[in-house]
C-alpha cells in the first residue's frame, strides 16, 4: 500500500479522492453501495441560502462520451440543510464539504455564515461556475473582479477551508486562479462544466428546457487536464482536478498535471462504485511504478 | 431490498418482432424481494456512442430461478444494442430501482392500461396481483395486431381487453375508447396505468373524473436512478420530485398534469 495522505489548506485528507458536487448527492445515496467513509472526502450537493426548484423538465441530454445537464442548483437551502440533512452527515468520519452557491454577494455570505456553524463540516467550495442559473452562478466566475470580490466577502465569514471552483468557459482560466487567490482562497478545484447545447434534429427543438447546459463526462477530460496543467503552474495554493475522470489512468493524469486531490463526478452516476475503483486503482498504479507516497506523482509530468 | 450493481448472465433473448425482444437474465445469488414497478439500469457498454445506462421496468420475476425479464423496445442506439445480446453474455445491472405500485388489498377489482413498451411494468404488476387473489383486468392497446405481443402471458393473470387503432384487434381507436371505460369503469377501484404520457393523461382524466384512484409509471430521461442527478424530475404538488427515487410510479392526485 503506498501512502496516500495529502492535504488541502488545513483539511487532512486520507486519500485525494473527492466526490463532485451533483454527483454525489449527500453522500447518503451511495450507502447501500459502498462505505463512503473510505474515500478523502465527499462534497455535497450545491446549497444556495433559499430553496431553489431548480430548472424544468428535461435537464439532461445524453451526447457524445458525455452528457449535458440544466439541473439549476435544485436544492432544500442552507437552513432546510443544516436543520435536516447535516445531522444525517454526522455519522461520516471522512471530511465532509459542502459546495456554496448564490445569485448574489450577499447570498454567498449569509450561506456561508450557516455553514461556518456546522462543526462536521471540514470546508466549503465556493461554486463560482455553475452555467446554469439565470443569476449569479458562472457570472461570478468569468471576470477577476467579481471572482475575487465573491471570494473576499465570503472569507469574512468563513473561517475553514475555502475551495473555489471554477469555470472553463473563459478567456484565460489563470488570470481567475491568480485572483481568487489573491483574495483569499485556500485551494481551487477545476473545472465546472463546459456550456454546450442539444438540438433534436427531428422535432428542431432544443434538447434541453434551458436551451443550453454543462457538458461532463469523458469528452471534457482533454480540456480540464489542460487547465489543471496551466492553473497549477499559475498559483500557489493546492489544485483539485475535475473533469472526466472514469478511471484511474485518468485520475493519475491530473495528478501528473499538478492536481493535489481529484473529485469524480459524472462517472458516479454511470457506476455508483466508481470512485471507490478509482481510488483502488491510484493504489495499484503507484505500487507497479514503485511510489511510496501519492507526492511522487503530483506535478512530475516529464517534459 | 438494497440496490446494487450485479453482473447478470442472458438466459435468453427471445425475439417477439423486428424491435421487441424479452431478455431473461440470471443473477448468480438468490434473488431479494423487487416491488412491481421497480426498475433496473442496464449498462450498454458495447456502443460507442451511448454513455449512460438506460433503465427497463422489471417485466417479470422468477425467485426460483433468480431470473428476471425485461421487455426490451428497440428505440435508439442503447435499445438496439441490447435486442443482440449474446445468451451467455453478462449485463451489468443497477437494482432494483425506485418505489412502485401500491399494492390493492386482497379481492380488489383492479385494472391495469398499458400502451407500447408500457405494458412492460403491468405484467410483473399482474403476476404479483393474480397471487392476491384480486380481479385483474387488463386493457393493451396498440397502433395494429402485430404490435401485440405475448397476450398469453397476460391471459394467464388477467382478463384482457385490446384495443388497436387500425381495427386489426380487439376494439377499434385508443385505450380511452374502449368500452371498458364506458360501461363499468367504477367497479374498478384502483387504475395502473403504463405507456405513452398522453395516453396516461387520458386514462388519468378517466379516472379523475369517477374519482378512481389512479397511479402511473413514468419514464423521464435521467443519468443515474438512485437519486444524484437530479435530472429526471417531474413537477408535483410538493415541488420538482425525482422519478427514479420517489417514483416512477405516481399517484395521479400528486401530478401537477393539466388533465
């Protein structure tokens, strides 16, 4: 067994595999199929301070070696989770994050001030890049300044671990780590979905309700290595890699790219135990390549 | 029963037409009890182009055997790969999903509508019924006679009624303009239904009318089924609520359907 312990600002983790927000639910879903303690983490669904209905009718489209999704943060609010989901996350011993959204300032602060209140839960991640919300969102995550005025109010507030998760759908994603690092972030994880669109040629409509959506799965793999290969070079603070990761030689990838810890999204949904997999197959790849430790990997990609 | 992903082995692969066939599956352990109208997650990982799994309604259960069956509708690339699955060859199944039909008390005169593929949950729905001793009847209706496949299988459970939109069986037009409705549609005092959504709708509207308890299954596009997505929601009277967790199977009066 090689070691896998790492760490993300002051969050210790057993292993550096994380759940993606939206794919994991609260965890509690997956508890019939594995015990999810095992992993480093899991980081639940994303939380807005008012409950959010989220998007109509149809939110997802199947496409090439992937698939888009207009969920639109559907979600019970931070009151609803802290007063009836947190108390189920109590009995995980692994870390346990919750990914913080809003439409405004504002609402990023009051959310994170509840969460700041809840002792098991080892960070937040300020989702700055969800595409789909009319408000707020991916508006937050596309300018330096409103990236880091988001980032400068929350940490006001919030006195844990602060990760920030950033879009792809940008000019330059380095400029956007730089600043959020700036103002405060501890770590940043990339990348959110890719917007993208879905026309069923038969009926000339839109596939989804939304028109557009967030493109995961496979297909995204290229690009996000990419940006954890540039972002990682950019900035000081740890990178968590997203995006695409069905497998282990993927996960491996990112590592080699820079990332500290990966998150698995999209791949949960197809095998509900991929994570898990994923997590035995970092293991099997460093003992074949005679690794002691996870950071023999991270960031020693062979130019 | 727990859900899980089992490595099921294809028993059989029976063709019924050119794009129906009922694959019978067999789990390596005994099987646990699954609810009429509970359904399964098949992996189609032969096709390049389809990522996701796509989910069946149990057709039938044999817990003697541990074979379970789906009716399995060729309808794009996913569908068509599974019609040629090789017996012998194993499927990776996620079950058994979702909550299904509440069950009538015993001797409960019931009937059950189905429509296309729909009729898939009913079967399974009408084996478990026949052992409630309840009065089952049946309504299959179908665009022409070829598309009515295995009635026999129904017979066996219920008393069957067909309509077929060409004539070609039973009573000419849709569900809805059978007689059944007509005639002593209150003696029934619970409605399944199963099929295309504006055939549900209409039996719903039946059924609402006469104040009939009524539940359907629907089949909302989702990526997981257990509930993480969040992708597959219907509007109700207590919000957006995921088919595959809180349904597929609906109370008519919780739909938010303008019937």
């Amino acid at each position: 067994m090689a070691d896998l312990k790492t760490k993300i600002h002051n969050i210790k983790l057993k292993n550096p595999v994380l759940t993606a927000s939206g794919t994991f639910g609260y965890g509690v879903e997956f508890d019939d199929f594995f015990d999810v303690d095992l992993l480093g983490g899991i980081i639940v669904k994303g939380t807005t301070i008012f409950p959010r209905q989220g998007n109509a009718y149809p939110r997802m489209a199947e496409t090439a070696s992937g698939m888009l999704n207009a969920v639109g943060l559907q979600n019970g609010g931070a009151p609803y989770f802290a007063s009836d989901i947190y108390p189920k996350l109590l009995k995980y011993k692994t870390n346990v994050l919750v990914n913080v959204s809003g439409s405004t300032i504002e609402e990023y602060v009051a959310c994170a001030e509840i969460i700041n209140e809840l002792d098991h839960i080892s960070g937040i991640e300020l989702n700055i890049s969800c595409p789909n919300v009319k408000e707020g969102g991916m508006a937050f995550g596309i300018s330096c300044p409103s990236a880091a005025a988001v980032v400068n109010a929350v940490k006001k507030v919030y006195q844990k671990t602060m990760i920030v998760k950033l879009s792809p759908n940008v000019t330059d994603i380095t400029e956007i780590a730089r600043a959020v690092e700036g103002a405060g972030a501890d770590s940043v994880s990339l990348i959110n979905t890719l917007l993208g669109m879905a026309i069923n040629a038969e009926t000339r409509k839109p596939v989804l309700s939304t028109v557009t959506g967030g493109l995961s799965g496979p297909s995204i793999k290229p690009v996000a290595l990419r940006m954890v290969w540039q972002v990682s070079q950019a900035v000081k603070i740890p990178v968590i890699g997203i995006g695409g990761i069905m497998n282990a030689t993927d996960a491996v990838e990112f590592f080699l790219a820079g990332a500290t810890a990966i998150q698995v999204g999209t791949a949960s949904f197809i095998d509900p135990l991929a994570s898990l997999k994923i997590l035995k197959g970092i293991d099997d790849y460093l003992n074949r390549h005679h690794f002691n430790h996870i950071n023999d990997i991270i960031g020693c990609l062979q130019m | 029963m727990r859900k899980s992903v089992q490595d099921l082995k294809v028993v059989s692969n029976l063709r019924l037409n050119d794009d129906q066939h009922i694959l019978h599956l067999q789990a390596s352990n005994q099987l646990e009890y699954i609810h009429p109208g509970q359904f399964a997650n098949i992996l189609v990982d032969q096709s390049k182009n389809v990522f996701l799994r796509r989910p069946f309604s149990f057709y039938s259960v044999d817990y003697q055997n541990n074979i379970v069956s789906f009716l399995i509708k060729g309808i794009g690339e996913g569908t068509r790969t599974l019609l040629n699955a090789g017996v012998d060859s194993v499927l990776d199944v996620l079950f058994p999903l979702g909550n299904g039909f509440t069950l009538p008390e015993p001797e409960e005169k019931v009937l059950l509508v189905g429509g296309g593929s729909g009729v898939a949950p009913l079967l399974h729905l009408a084996q478990v019924l026949s052992k409630n001793s309840n009065k089952i009847h049946m309504l299959v209706g179908a665009r022409s006679v070829s598309d009515l496949v295995e009635m026999d299988n129904y017979k066996r459970y219920a008393n069957l009624h067909t309509t077929t939109e060409d004539g070609s069986h039973g009573e000419k037009g849709f569900v809805t303009d059978h007689s059944i409705f007509s005639e002593g549609m209150t003696e029934f005092s619970r409605i399944y239904t199963c099929g295309p959504d504006p055939m549900m709708k209409a039996v719903a509207a039946k059924a609402r009318v006469k104040s009939v308890f009524c539940e359907v299954s629907l089949e909302n596009s989702m990526a997981c089924g257990f509930g993480v997505c969040l992708c597959c929601v219907v509007q109700t009277i207590h919000g957006h609520k995921c088919v595959c967790t809180e349904g597929p199977v609906f109370n008519i009066n919780q739909l938010k359907w303008q019937i």
